[in-house]
C-alpha cells in the first residue's frame, strides 16, 4: 500500500466534487454526478480514472475490494482533509473507527451505488395508489418499502456480482476466522461470493444488536439516533479527546451515521454542518445508497452498463413489489439468508429461509428473476431495444450454473495461472493501469480537470478561513443537534 500522502494536483480532498479519499490517504474515492444516462456516468468515472493515472506515477490503482499485502495498522495512513474544523472531524472519524475495529478492515473497498427516481414519476405514481398525502411523504415511505425489499432479497445482487472470494493472509494477521488455505499465501471459502460483505468485512460485534428499524423513518431515526448519543462500555475505554488529540468523535456506539453498516441507507443531501438525520427529519429521502456491490476486478472502472442495468431492475423490483413491515423473526432470516450467501453461495446444497418456507438459492432466484424481467420488459420497452431483459437471461444462467459468477471465476483463474490472491488482482491491477494510460483525455479536458483540481484547493483554503470556532465548540454543536431531533 502507498505510504504517500495524496497527491496534490488532484485537488482538495475536502472539497473536490469527483475525487476525494475515503478511509486513508491511500483509499481513493471516485464520484461520479447524479446522471439519468448509463454511458455518461461511465464516461465520467472513465474520464477520473484516466486524470488520476496521469498523475499517478508509477503507482497504481487496485481493482479488486479486498486489499493488497498490508502491514499492520501502522502502515495504514488517515486520509487528511486540511485544518479546517470539518476536516478535523472527518480525520478523527477515521481514527475512531481504527481505534474500533483496527485500520486493516478500513482498507475494504466497494462501490456505493446511488439511485433515485425522478419527481414526476412519484408523481403520477401517488395518484395511481391514489395517496392524498404529501408528496415527500409518499416518495418517503415508497423508499423505505424499497429498503425493506432489498434487505429481504440482497443475497440476490451478492450471488451475482459477488467478487470477493479469497483474501491475502496479511489481512487476517491473527484474527480469528474460518477460511480455508488456498495457498501458502491466499486465504478463502470454496463457495464463497463476497466475503466482504461477511465477518472479515464491514462487520461489527458491537453493532449486533442493533436493531435499526426500516417500517418507518420516525422509527428509522430514532433507533440510529440512540446509538449516536448513548455511551457504549467498549468505545467509552478508549476515550474521546486525551492529551489534546480527539481518538475517536464519542463514546458512542456510533460516532455518526456512517459508521452503521448496512447494504442499504436512505439518504438525503445534507446542508454544510447538518446531520444526515437531521436532513431526513427536515426533509425526507431523496435517494437510497446501496453499499453490497464488490468492485469486480475483470472490469477497468469495477462496474459496467450491463451490472447497472441489472441493479436498476432489482431496484424497481423491490419498490413495486408488496413491502410488509418487518419484526425481529424476519430480521433474523435476513441476516441468516446474507451470511449464507456470502459464505456459501454456490453450493448447490444450499437453503435460505424464510418465517414460513425454506428454498433452495436457485428456487428463489429464479422466482425473484420471474418478477424482475417483467421490470426489464417494461425498461425496453420505454428506451428501446433488449438490453434490460438480455442482461436478465445472463443473471438467470448464473443461477443455474454458478461457474459463471465472477466469485467462481475468480478462484478459477488463481487455480489455473497458480495465482495466490494478491498476483491475481495485481495482474488485473497492471492491466487497468495500463488500459487507462492508453486512454489519455483531450488537452481541454485535461485542462478542465487540473482547473477542478485548483478550484477545489482555493475552496479548501476558503473553509479554514471562515472558521471561527474551536474545534472543541464545532464538535458540540454538531452533537447538539442529534440532542435536538429527540
């Protein structure tokens, strides 16, 4: 992993709109606008990975979600954000959740899927059901009934796209698991599919019990908001600010929303200084964040048009499809369906459970697929062509045969170039590294991004000058109004 700081020329961490970090200075992170056009949104992703090549040096970019060798937390940098009090909070953030749950699990990476529906669909939508409500009230609930699906059916998008099969034993270093040995070293599970979304991935015993609540958003909130201002016994030994240097944001089971780990999160673009909660109280969702989707390795920019067409129909699946609220019985079934999945996806043995039934996975796929082609049928019919409903047939042969999942594929091609886990994704890193210094951008859109890059440094540099608070007071104030939404 790269020692160095981020570089400069590509811009302000803090303030940049496409390129920022996410953990460590390390950890990039890409961010493409709200688009209603697949092809652009690639375009631009492509765009960013081709500015940032050419800036990189002679390091490159790893494609694949679990890391390359790491050595020890030490060797893990922060990401840094400059000295401005919303700087210091998300740097102390990330020093929280190293305290927590060691740096070495921070060093995951996946790709967070944002997905919205237009207004005037919700619209004609409400009448249809013929909702007399509030219009963001209806688009409120509408996508928490959407969450509720995707929590009962993300096994699903696992199962598909899944692509974290094995692991490099440096990431392990001494923690107790039950992977078998691939090689002397690799790690992984025969029937694995993506073992970052299972217990060596974003996983918290502390979170465990938990027990965020999706039947509505007044529940929503509140069940976050406790875990954010009720000290936790384990989090409370670390201590908050000592010696002048804050460890961690709280004591709290979460220092902030973020550090809840689900597949799923309704969101709502916040105010500069606002909670997320606090947003969704104010103004309801406006979007969903969808977090279980692996950055596939045989793919330059981790993603395709085909995947977001796929992710689109499910996402639409389960908004139309009849969304009862959930209890704990059903929570636990959920959770057992994920876990199974991700462990053990593609034995054939395999059943998942529901309160009433057991299925096997390809019983329930293609049940679940029977219902989500109807969603491409109507997709191309709206935009022309077959590709919605192509891209379903190719999901069901997964089903069928999952030699044709990229999980598979992955173990496969360690065992057949007598790969451990790291030469493999370092050959698919070298191949992206080099697929992207072969697509250089246009003298003027280089020019636009080194322009960005610029503007992102002066508006970094703007935020520190308006700050006119202590950290110390920054900090209650933001927590304050977690105090507030009570």
């Amino acid at each position: 992993m790269a020692q160095t700081p981020h570089p400069v020329s590509l811009g302000s961490t803090l303030t940049h709109p496409n390129i920022t970090t996410d953990f460590s200075e390390a950890l990039m992170e890409f961010i493409t606008p709200v688009s209603t056009d697949i092809e652009g949104s690639l375009q631009c992703l492509q765009d960013v990975h081709s500015f940032v090549y050419s800036q990189l040096g002679e390091e490159q970019l790893w494609t694949a979600s679990m890391p390359c060798v790491v050595h020890g937390d030490e060797h893990i940098p922060l990401a840094q954000y400059g000295s401005s009090n919303v700087a210091q909070m998300k740097t102390a953030y990330r020093r929280g959740l190293g305290n927590r749950y060691g740096r070495i699990m921070q060093t995951i990476a996946g790709i967070h899927y944002n997905f919205s529906l237009p207004q005037n669909l919700w619209q004609a939508l409400q009448q249809q059901d013929y909702d007399k409500r509030p219009l963001q009230d209806y688009i409120t609930d509408s996508y928490f009934e959407l969450i509720r699906n995707f929590r009962r059916y993300s096994w699903l998008l696992v199962y598909l796209y899944g692509a974290s099969p094995a692991v490099c034993n440096s990431f392990l270093r001494g923690r107790q698991h039950q992977l078998q040995s691939f090689d002397h070293n690799s790690v992984y599970l025969p029937y694995a599919t993506a073992l970052r979304m299972g217990d060596l991935g974003y996983q918290s015993s502390a979170q465990e019990n938990l027990k965020i609540c999706y039947n509505s958003i007044d529940n929503y909130i509140e069940t976050l908001r406790q875990a954010i201002i009720n000290t936790h016994p384990d989090y409370e030994k670390i201590g908050t600010n000592v010696d002048g240097k804050y460890q961690q944001l709280s004591d709290a089971l979460l220092q902030i929303e973020n550090e809840f780990y689900s597949p799923i999160r309704p969101k709502r673009v916040t105010h500069s200084g606002e909670t997320p909660l606090g947003a969704l109280r104010q103004r309801g969702v406006e979007y969903i964040e969808v977090r279980c989707i692996d950055v596939n390795p045989y793919l330059p920019m981790g993603i395709d048009a085909d995947q977001i067409r796929f992710i689109d129909c499910f996402l639409l699946y389960c908004l139309f499809e009849r969304s009862p609220m959930c209890d704990d019985d059903e929570r636990d079934h959920i959770s057992h369906n994920l876990k199974a999945v991700v462990n053990n996806g593609r034995d054939p043995s395999l059943k998942l459970t529901t309160r009433n039934n057991e299925y096997s996975l390809q019983q329930w796929g293609n049940s679940l697929l029977d219902g989500i082609e109807k969603v491409a049928a109507q997709l191309d019919t709206a935009y022309g062509g077959t590709d919605y409903q192509r891209i379903c047939k190719e999901q069901r042969a997964k089903i069928t045969d999952s030699s044709l999942t990229p999980s598979a594929q992955i173990l496969s091609d360690m065992r057949s170039q007598q790969h451990s886990f790291f030469s493999f994704a370092m050959q698919q890193s070298q191949q992206h590294g080099d697929y992207f210094r072969q697509q250089p951008l246009t003298a003027e859109q280089q020019q636009e991004f080194v322009a960005k890059a610029q503007q992102s440094l002066q508006q970094q540099a703007a935020i520190e000058a308006a700050d006119n608070i202590s950290f110390d007071e920054y900090l209650a104030q933001y927590y304050q109004q977690y105090t507030e939404l009570g």
